[in-house]
C-alpha cells in the first residue's frame, strides 16, 4: 500500500507541475527526476501548493498544514529550488518552481555537501532529450512566447542606422541594477557531469535586482559588484556566447552567457527545429557580401547552426570556387555572436522586417506562455484542493483549448485588450 501511495503522489506532483505555464509531459524519466529531487513529503506539499505566487499563511489554509509546521518546509524546498521564495516588498510569496525556469537551473546551480549532481545531469538530459516530447509541448504548435529572448551585441550593429531600445542593450540593462549575483551555468554543470569538456568557465550565471537576491538568498550565487559584472560581458563577448535574458521589456533580472555545446534551449533548437524555444532579438544576421572572403568562422560561431556555408555562384580569379554565407532568418537568434568572429566585418546585425514579439513584463510573458500552452485556467483557479475550483480549471480550460479563441486573444487585434483586462482583474 505504501509503494502505491508514493507512486500516487508523484504522479500527481507531476500532474501538478505539468500546469504551470511550462509544460512538463509525464514519462518514466520524468518520474525518475522527482523522485530523486522531492522526498514523498515534499512532493505531497507541492502536489498540493496554489500556482499563484501565495503567503505561507495563504498556503497554510487552502492545504490545511499549522504555519509553524509549514514554514520549515518552505524554506528546504526553496533552498532546494524546488519552490521559490519571492518577495514583494512586504512578505514572502512563494510559488511552484517550473522545470524552466526553476527546478533544472536551481539544481545544477547547487554546490557543496555530498550532492548526487551526476545522477541528477543524467535525469535532466534523458528528460529533455531522451525524446522530443518536452520541447514539442511547449512549442510544437507554434507558440511564440519562451521564457529567454536572445540579446544582440551592440559592437556589430550594421552602423547608426540600426536602433536597438534600451530593453535589448546587455550594457543598459546592467545599469539599472545596483544588486548583481554570479552562480555556475546551470547547463554547462550538467554537461560537465555528462563527462563533456567546454571552454568557457563554469561560473557565468549572472543576475540583477530581485533575481540576484534570491539567488543569493538560497544561496544559489555569490554577491559580486557591477565591475565584476561588466567584466563578465566582456569575457563572454571575447568568447562570442550568446547573451540570452528574461523574455521581457521591463524588469529583466538575468543574463545567460550561452554556448552553442552546452545551452539546452539551443540544443533544442538545432535538435527540433523549433526557433521560438529562444526567442529572436529584434535583429538578424546579414552578410556583405563584397566584404566576405568566405573564411566560414561565422557559420563555425553560430551555435544553432542558422549559419552556413555554401558554393558561391562565381569563382574567384584564380579559378577555385569560393564560399559564399548563408543565413536561415527562420532561426537566426539575432545575437550577432557570428559577426563577432567575422574578420573583415562583413557580418553584421540588421533589423528584422518582421516584428519580434516581446512581453511588456513578467506578467503578461506568463499570461501569454499559459494562454499557449493551455494553463491559464490554473492560475485562475489556482487551489487544487478546491473541488469547485477543479470543476472550473476543466470548464474553462476546455474554452481556452479552442483554437478560434486561442487565436483570437493571442491576435494583435484582441492581445492588447485581453492582457488589460486580465491585468486589472488581478489587482
């Protein structure tokens, strides 16, 4: 009876975090994963946990458990990463942990003790890519909003005439922020655990404001100052990585230093095809052609592979075929981590004719990811012990399914309306 009511419990954890705005199918690696992060007890508390960001004293009532015996189990969960503890200027609101971003970075984050960190790098990577199933719910339908847009480098901008918002400048972005934390790249630890060698240091994880105290908090990153910051940049521009951050205008709170051999979201970018797992800036890559000598470090920076290289149609005085470059606009990040490497500066970033959709705020990005991935009922009626609630998150999950209406609030035409609204309810 015992091993049935574990099994229950985990099958209902999943179910659980499957409902948050990132989905999670369930599969035998995914039940291998929680079992080795959640204790049973965790895993019953969290199965059990609102989605809304809610007070201890919140959670304590919808789930029945005294604070004082509650609290404890908070904290550990947090520390672990497996909830997280946001504070609202007042009090602490805590809040299930997706699997991105959440319980992969805050795990392959942990360091000291006795950690089991290769049994977990080998859970994780059988996971997300033992099939496709992980990256086609999430985006196998097209949908447009990820949690991390990429950033381009303002070094390899195509002149003055190319504008880019403050939003989408890593330097601008530093200078809000007084509060910055460094912590491992969650994804270059689980490939090192995977017995993989990668040139770039391990340490490259930086956050800002709010995201840096938290991760200091649970002591997921050390402290560093906005000097030691900005020397990161340089590093990671050096190394030409792919900077990647929150997908959102207002308020961004990390920087990911990204390498085409370790990235996950890139990973499965070149392993699908779907573009939208990193979001695209608002620029790509374009090549001048009577600058390029067809040397190919470009194609050999782009860590998806939307860079190539290919037989140019004329041949060169002495007669051998040379290279010319060509660029796949329906993956390209926008990064400019190619133009970096171009010798002669013939890769540069231009402006996208087409409008890159980015969320105004944390806000809307989760309105938009649950709209999509058909969640949003959950976070309406966010308590799972509730038996009307659970009548409600089926009626109205149901009627978000629908395409026509699907279509119809994610539309520019409704979009703007639909999140107002949403918006104003939730005050």
């Amino acid at each position: 009876m015992g091993h049935l009511a574990a099994k229950d419990i985990y099958r209902s954890l999943a179910a659980t975090i499957d409902g948050t705005p990132v989905r999670t199918p369930d599969s035998p690696a995914f039940q291998a994963m929680l079992r080795a992060l959640y204790t049973p007890q965790e895993a019953a508390l969290v199965s059990r946990m609102p989605y809304r960001p809610s007070t201890a004293a919140r959670i304590a009532a919808l789930c029945g458990i005294p604070p004082e015996d509650l609290v404890p189990q908070l904290e550990t969960l947090c520390g672990k990463g497996l909830v997280l503890d946001i504070w609202d200027g007042s009090t602490y609101q805590y809040m299930i942990s997706p699997i991105v971003i959440g319980i992969f970075e805050f795990t392959m984050m942990r360091t000291g003790g006795n950690l089991p960190l290769r049994q977990w790098a080998e859970l994780f990577h059988d996971y997300m890519f033992g099939d496709k199933a992980f990256f086609e719910a999430n985006f196998g339908d097209g949908q447009q909003v990820s949690v991390m847009r990429a950033l381009p480098y303002e070094q390899v901008l195509a002149g003055d005439h190319v504008e880019i918002l403050d939003y989408e400048k890593a330097s601008a972005l530093v200078e809000r922020h007084s509060v910055f934390s460094v912590g491992l790249c969650s994804c270059r630890h689980e490939k090192h655990h995977m017995g993989q060698k990668c040139r770039v240091p391990m340490e490259t994880c930086t956050s800002m404001g709010s995201g840096a105290e938290l991760l200091i908090r649970n002591k997921f990153a050390r402290r560093i100052d906005k000097a030691e910051m900005l020397d990161i940049l340089d590093r990671s521009r050096d190394f030409a990585l792919t900077l990647s951050t929150d997908n959102v205008r207002q308020d961004a709170n990390f920087i990911c230093h990204c390498c085409g051999c370790c990235c996950n979201l890139m990973q499965g970018i070149r392993e699908t095809g779907l573009g939208n797992i990193l979001v695209s800036s608002t620029c790509m890559a374009q090549i001048q052609e009577e600058r390029c000598t067809g040397c190919g470090k470009c194609a050999a920076a782009c860590p998806i592979d939307a860079v190539t290289m290919v037989p140019a149609a004329q041949t060169t005085p002495d007669t051998r075929t040379r290279r010319s470059v060509q660029v796949d606009t329906s993956l390209c990040l926008g990064c400019g981590a190619c133009a970096l490497k171009c010798p002669t500066g013939a890769m540069v970033l231009e402006k996208r004719r087409q409008r890159v959709f980015h969320p105004e705020d944390s806000f809307e990005r989760v309105i938009l990811q649950s709209l999509e991935r058909g969640t949003l009922q959950n976070l309406i009626f966010d308590n799972p012990n509730s038996r009307t609630e659970h009548f409600m998150r089926h009626l109205l999950g149901g009627f978000l399914r629908l395409s026509p209406v699907k279509r119809a609030l994610m539309s520019e035409t409704l979009r703007s309306r639909f999140l107002t609204a949403f918006r104003n309810a939730a005050l």
